[in-house]
C-alpha cells in the first residue's frame, strides 16, 4: 500500500471494528415491532442529519426550516471541523429518548434520516488524497441490537434499496461535489461570510429560497423564468440548485452564469476608479 493510500484516522477506526463491505456483501438481519430490543436503539444516540434529512423531516411534520433546526438539531463545532453539520436533539429525559420514537415505533418512519434508514449499514467516504469520496460500507453490530440473530439475509445493496435509501444517497453525492471539494482537501478555509452562505444554502432552504426572490440575485444572475416559478415551489429542486450556487461562489466553479450586463457593468465601474 502506497503511504498515500493508508486509511486516514476514522477510516482506521471503522476498519478495525467492521472490515469493508461491498455493495454485494452478505449480512442477516430483521428489525420488527416483536423483536424483544424494539426501540432501544432510538435513544441517546448522535444521528448526523444530511441537508436531504432536514428536507424531508420539517416538510413531514410541516415546519419552515430554521423552525424544525432550533426545535430538533444541536450544532456542535469543534475546531477541527470545516463545515458545520447538525445533529437530531434527543430528548432531555433521563433515556434521552428520540423526540421522533412512539410505542409502536418510528412516528416519522416514512421521512426517518438516512443514518436511521440504512442501519445497521454504515456508509462512509475515504479521506485519502489518493481515493478522495471513496466509498466503502461497513456493518454495525451492536450489542444492544439482536436484529442480528434475525435469519432475513441481505446484500448491502437489496438491505439499502429496501429502506429506500436512493434519493438519500443521490443528494449525498451532489452535497459531496461540495463537502470533498478538491480545494476543501487541498486546506482552503471557509470564513464566516462562506460558512453561512454553506449553511443557508443546504440546510436553510426557507433563507435561501427568500434570498433568491427578495434580494437582487434573479437581476444579477441567469436563471430561467420557468426554473424560477420551479425554486419557488420545489424543494428538492432548491437544493439541487444551492449546492451548484456553492460550487460556483466558493470554488469558482462555471455552475452559475452572471448575466453579461452585470458584468459588464461592473467592469466598466472598475475601469472607472482612480
Ligand atoms: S428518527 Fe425514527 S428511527 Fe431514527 S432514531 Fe428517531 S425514532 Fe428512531
Ligand atoms: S436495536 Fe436493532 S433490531 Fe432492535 S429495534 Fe433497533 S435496529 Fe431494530
């Protein structure tokens, strides 16, 4: 293995509880309302939410979007982290309960995150400078979880189509054009101007959705009449479209074209200055 290939430390640290799987790999495993550990898996548990996660959760339960992020995520930060990622808030009860698990199970079951969707399969992107966004899974044995004994067998690939993790997995690798970005990797370092721009435009989308048609950004950027009636009333489309926009204002990425009269217009303003 060339020293560039060797595993970065969370890589090192899965690979050493769990082997790689592939999407072909063979696991059993059941998870049933009968099954005598039902829900003890929905407490006290860090469940990363993906911009996808937060889309579908606050339509569900019909929250605008900083509302169901103050409600029902924490954001922690620490200070080797370059983008900020917020996690489900469990519960203040003493089991710190999900604030979305009932008797009888999920209450958000159809619209459940994607870590919640995919487990006990653990998804993960390679951090070598060699195999940047790499893909590899891995299987979460928990001794809490007695799925396990269960004898429904699997691939990784049928457990995941089954839970329905495909729009999930196609957002992550849009959001990956973004979060694994070649200049990221390179030790680019978002300030806070950027960081905010990052957040509004992937888990804010009510904010970003207002700063499109309420501030300039139609007059200086081009964007399609029809497209825009769309951003103004799909949600998974605005996403689509914040992830290109950040691409474009953080990279330099050719996603967004200004129109040539702003251009224009700010070059002529430049050749003006003393
Ligand atoms: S979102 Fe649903 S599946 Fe996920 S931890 Fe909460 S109750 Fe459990
Ligand atoms: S612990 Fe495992 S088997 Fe039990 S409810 Fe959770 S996922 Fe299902």
């Amino acid at each position: 293995m060339a020293p560039s290939d060797q595993p970065n430390d969370l890589e090192q640290e899965i690979l050493n509880e769990a082997p790689r799987l592939a999407a072909t790999s063979r696991f059993r495993f059941s998870c049933h309302p009968g099954i005598s550990c039902f829900n003890v898996c929905c407490r006290d548990v860090n469940i990363v939410l993906s911009p996808y996660d937060v889309l579908r959760l606050r339509r569900r339960l019909g929250l605008g979007s900083q509302e169901f992020l103050a409600e029902f995520t924490i954001l922690p930060f620490g200070e080797k982290q370059r983008l900020p990622i917020p996690l489900l808030k469990m519960g203040s009860d003493e089991q710190k309960r999900c604030p979305f698990v009932g008797e009888q199970g999920c209450t958000v079951y159809e619209d459940r995150p994607w870590p919640c969707r995919a487990y006990p399969i653990g998804e993960a992107s390679s951090g070598s400078p060699s195999r940047p966004g790499e893909q590899f899974y891995f299987l979460v044995a928990e001794e809490h979880c007695h799925g396990h004994a269960e004898t429904n067998e699997w691939t990784v690939g049928t457990w995941l189509e089954n839970q329905g993790v495909a729009p999930y997995q196609a957002f992550g690798e849009l959001l990956k054009e973004v979060t694994l970005h070649p200049r990221l990797a390179q030790g680019m370092e978002l300030g806070p101007k950027q960081m905010e721009m990052y957040f509004m435009a992937t888990y804010e989308l009510d904010r970003f959705r207002r700063f499109i048609f309420e501030s300039r950004f139609l007059e200086c950027y081009e964007v399609a009449q029809a497209y825009a009636d769309r951003l103004r009333e799909d949600d998974e489309e605005l996403l689509r479209f914040g992830l290109n926009w950040l691409r474009f204002v953080l990279f330099g990425e050719p996603t967004m074209r200004i129109k040539p009269e702003v251009l224009e217009a700010k070059r002529a303003a430049m050749a003006s200055r003393p």
